[in-house]
C-alpha cells in the first residue's frame, strides 16, 4: 500500500482526431484490445503501484466509463477508506481547457484534495498505454527536491505529473492571478518559478490520441514483445470482468496472429487482428489487419482490411470495405454498413 501517493486521473480531454470513437463515450471509456478500456492501463498502474486512493474527473459522455468502473471491485478500490471516487463537472457550460490536470474542474471538488491524507499527486491522462511502476517515480522525485515532475518517453511527455498536493493545491487557489489552467500549462511556462524535472518511462508507452495512433497500438499489441512489455505476470491489466463463454470456432475458421476475446462465433478468416467480445463472424468472411469490437456481426462473404468496427455494428453480406494501410476506416457503433468497395 503506497500511504504517500494520491491518484488524479483526469478524463475531461477530447481529442477531434478520435471524434469517430468518442460519439458516445469518453476517450477514456474507448474499447482497447478487445477486453479493455483506454482508461484501464493508468487506473491498473495505480493499483499496481499500491496506490490505493483514486480520484477521476470526467465532463463529456461519461456514463459508458462509470458503467465500466462501477465501485472500483475490479480494481480492489470499493473500499470504506480511500477507493474510486468520480468527480463529473457540476458545470458543462464552464470553459473547457484541453491539456491535462484541469485546475477548474479540481476546483470544484477542492475538498476531495482537502480531506485526502496522501502527501503526494500523481495527475494522469486517461489514454496512455503503457505499464509503469510509480514507486521508482516517486523515491526518485524526493531525491531529486524537485517540485513537479513529468513523465516522459523518449523526451515527449506522456501527460503524466509528480507533485506536492499542498503544491497543487496552491496551483488551484491561484490560477486566476497565474493564468495556469492545467499542468500542461504550468511545466510549458518558460518563466516558471517552479523546479521542474523529467523522468523517463522504460518499455513501451504511446498516448492515443488521433484514429492512427489507436490503430498503431492496437497492432502493436500482436507484437509479443510489446505483449510482454504491457502485460506482465507480476503487473496485470485489470478491467472488468464478464463471465462469458469461450468463442466458438466452427470447422471451416482459420485465425493467425490474431487476438480473439470470450463469447464469440467464428466461421471465416482472421488475420492480424483484434477480435473483441461476442463478435460473430461468418462463412467465407476475411478479416485482416483489423479491429473489431464487442458484439459485432458480421455476415458471410464479406472482405474487411484495415478497418476499426466499433461496437454493435452489423456488417451485411457480400460486403467488402478496404482502407490503405496505417488510415484505416472507421464503422461507427450500432450501424449498419451495406455492400461496398474501398474505402
């Protein structure tokens, strides 16, 4: 149990390049790996690294994400001391300032900062995957006499900071007379009174942030070496979890270097790609190189190549939908797409 760090995810950010995913869920709350959310892979390095106190602070299309967090149980946060707390914005019409850490919305809910016993925040963006142990972060902070620090990798910051919660604190109480309106704001400001340092993050980490970089990572994940890197035995992703049974492969399926989530129906072809819960897949059907998400159908003789499905999408036979490879195509969540060619 880490007693000195307390967890800040914030969930308020909104990315124009994954428009198409977030219609109806929080970037925080987009599928990933056809088990996970987005949100997952910091909330699990949190966990992981004993920090037992988590609060998140959402503002737009947050209840598919309190659906998946439910009390925390997933997590081992649904306790009676510390645990999950959610934090939505009492006010949709207040500014919005994208960058991570927003001042406004900790405003709001300053007695969550008041009442928390941890000497220390750890302020995270809800999308990077990655795996990490904060406690290294944390011996090395102290050591260091720094006042914020940021996370990087391969010295680009991973929107991830280290600080002082009386620190903070002030950052709060006087961000109308500073003009600090996140912490991006404070650790870019070239005349901060601030000792800021860096700290990099070992292993695989990439913020999905545009459509490219999601498919990027989604595919990176059927590399076994950045398997390795973000799912280790001693440190599991943790999400929620669904009592479902195993997908079912009828005698005519064929799958390779693919990875396929419990509760579906293959009949065709998948190839290189990520296959969520409950999606069924027809006879004659091809898939490669693509991402489909929970409770997708998709029929017979169809062809998809570098194509996102996401969820509850109904693909009707004879379709074929094609994208050039690193732009892939994206089917919105509950359509469904007819017969087609290209993308």
């Amino acid at each position: 149990m880490n007693k000195q760090l307390l967890g800040v995810i914030d969930a308020t950010t909104v990315h124009d390049d994954l428009h198409e995913l977030a219609l109806h869920r929080s970037v925080a709350a987009i599928p990933f790996g056809g088990r996970y959310r987005l949100i997952d892979f910091i909330l699990s390095n949190m966990v992981n690294s004993g920090i037992n106190s988590v609060a998140i602070f959402p503002k737009f299309q947050y209840r598919s994400l309190m659906d998946h967090l439910g009390s925390g149980k997933n997590w081992d946060l649904n306790r009676k001391r510390d645990g999950l707390f959610f934090f939505p914005t009492p006010n949709l019409d207040q500014p919005y300032h994208p960058g991570i850490g927003s001042l406004d919305h900790f405003a709001d809910n300053i007695h969550f900062f008041e009442r928390s016993t941890q000497e220390y925040a750890l302020i995270s963006n809800s999308y990077t995957v990655f795996n990490m142990d904060f406690q290294p972060l944390l011996d090395w902070h102290l050591k260091s006499g720094c006042d914020i620090t940021e996370v990087q990798k391969d010295g680009a910051s991973l929107g991830i900071y280290l600080v002082k919660k009386t620190l903070l604190m002030d950052l709060i109480a006087t961000r109308n007379e500073t003009g600090y309106s996140t912490m991006r704001d404070v650790v870019t400001d070239i005349d901060s009174q601030f000792k800021l340092c860096y700290y990099q993050c070992d292993g695989y980490a990439l913020m999905v942030d545009t459509i490219e970089k999601y498919y990027t990572a989604s595919m990176d994940l059927l590399n076994p070496e950045v398997w390795k890197q973000l799912f280790p035995k001693e440190r599991p992703i943790l999400t929620k979890v669904k009592d479902e049974p195993p997908t079912r492969y009828e005698k005519e399926a064929s799958v390779r270097n693919s990875m396929v989530a419990n509760g579906g129906l293959i009949e065709g072809t998948v190839e290189n790609s990520i296959i969520a819960r409950g999606v069924k897949i027809g006879k004659n059907t091809v898939i490669r190189n693509c991402i489909i998400m929970q409770k997708t159908q998709i029929k017979e003789n169809c062809i998809l190549e570098s194509v996102i499905v996401d969820k509850d999408a109904r693909i009707e036979a004879g379709t074929v939908i094609t994208a050039p490879e690193g732009s892939p195509a994206v089917i919105r969540k509950g359509t469904v797409q007819g017969v087609r060619t290209g993308s």
